[in-house]
C-alpha cells in the first residue's frame, strides 16, 4: 500500500506539481481517490497526509537504528528522494541549475583589450585594478592609482558612424539596381507578337504593350500562346481595365 501511494506522488511531481510548500489537498484528495479505488476501501485525504508524514519522518530521522540500514538497500528510497529531496539537505539543489556544491558555474570575462578569461573561480577582491580606466579627472592626475569601477562603456565614434552610413548607402544601392534589373529587358519579340494581334486598334494594342513591358512574367506567358489565345488574353484584359 506505500509503494502504491508513493508512486502516485512521485506521478504528479512527474506532472509538474510543486512540492517547496508541500502537496495542496487537492493534490491528497486525488491519492486518496487512487487509492480507494485501488484497495476498494474508502481513504481520504487527511489519512493520506499523515501516512506522507510517517515516511517523510523516516526520510530524515537521525536515530543510532540508522546504522541497521548502512550498505542495505532502503524500501521506496527513490520515491522518497523524488517526493523530498529538494527539501533537505542533499549537496544539490543549493546554487540552482541542480549542480553539486563545490561546482560552481564557469565564469566567462571578457576584459577592455578583448581578451577572453575562463575562470573556474572568481575572487571578487581581485578584481580591482583590472582592465582599462577612463579618468575624467584633472590633466595632472595618473590613472594607475585609481581602482577600476567597471568596464568602459563603448559607443560608436564619428569614423564609425560614418563606416555604417556608407555601408547602409551601398546596400540601398543595391538594392535599387536589383529592384531595376528585374524589368530591365523585355522579353524578346513581344512587340511584334502584340502590334501584328488583328481586330484590335493600334491604341489598344500599346495599352496591352506598356504593360507587359512592365511585367515580364506576363509578356514571356504571352509569347508561349496560340493566336487564338492571344486574342482572348486581350480581350480579356481589354475589358477589365476598360480600354475603350
């Protein structure tokens, strides 16, 4: 029967429930209705609760008995250490991330010269003096002496600014020529295909011309077409755009 409950608590930490300030009772109610059902017997949430608190008392007791345990394999450890284990103290879980204690994160520093440190440990009362200053002081006075406050702030200077104005120019320009090249050239023989189409007026005809002058994609599609499609692709797009 603990195994049983124990593995229905382990299932919601494994659903995400938050144990820091314990289980809610809706969290014991749904135990006890897993269980009832599992036993056949009515159980509720409160019986529950304290059956949670016999074995969490177990979880840490401190008793000279312990050493009946010592090198034996526990009952229901792992349950118990999913269900409690951020709760005591387990040399995990003290500097987040789950890493151990003695185990710190790299550190990463990266100093004015653009020299990068891996450090495995940072002493923060060395860290004066290190790095680059920038002394706003009287002409006289010497940098050397001063202690470092933090790292220097970089902004652009006037030749930068201008490097990145010039560059964006350039892109734009670019960009214009692609933008022009695309309806550069006509496709080939389209003025002949469309002046020659009859039962059309001359005007007509330069009303449809101009503008596949203007999209290429239609005018080369024009040039793959029948005779007898042609002259529906014009009346067609005569009468959309009512040319008269």
């Amino acid at each position: 029967m603990s195994r049983f409950v124990l593995r229905r608590f382990v299932d919601l930490i494994g659903n995400g429930v938050k144990t820091d300030k314990g289980f809610k009772e809706i969290h014991l109610n749904s135990v006890a209705k897993n269980v009832s059902e599992f036993c056949g017997q009515e159980v509720t949430g409160q019986q529950v609760y304290n059956h949670l608190r016999k074995w969490r008392s177990r979880w840490v007791k401190d008793h000279p008995k312990d050493v009946d345990y010592l090198n034996r394999p526990i009952e229901n450890y792992m349950p118990m250490q999913i269900i409690f284990g951020s709760g005591v103290a387990t040399s995990r879980f003290a500097m987040g991330s789950n890493e151990p204690l003695g185990k710190p994160t790299k550190v990463v520093d990266i100093l004015d010269d653009g020299i990068e440190v891996t450090s495995e440990f940072i002493d923060c009362s060395n860290l004066t003096g290190k790095g680059k200053t920038v002394d706003k002081g009287t002409p006289g006075d010497s940098n050397d002496s001063k202690p470092n406050l933090g790292k220097r702030k970089r902004f652009m200077t006037d030749e930068d600014v201008a490097m990145f104005n010039g560059m964006k120019e350039v892109v734009s320009d670019v960009v214009a020529i692609v933008r022009e090249s695309i309806h550069a050239e006509a496709a080939p023989g389209i003025y002949n295909a469309v002046i020659n189409c009859p039962r059309f007026s001359r005007e007509a005809l330069m009303y449809a011309l101009n503008h596949m002058m203007e999209h290429k994609a239609t005018s080369l599609v024009f040039m793959d077409m029948t005779p007898d499609d042609r002259d529906l692709w014009l009346k067609t797009f005569l009468a959309k755009h009512y040319h008269t």
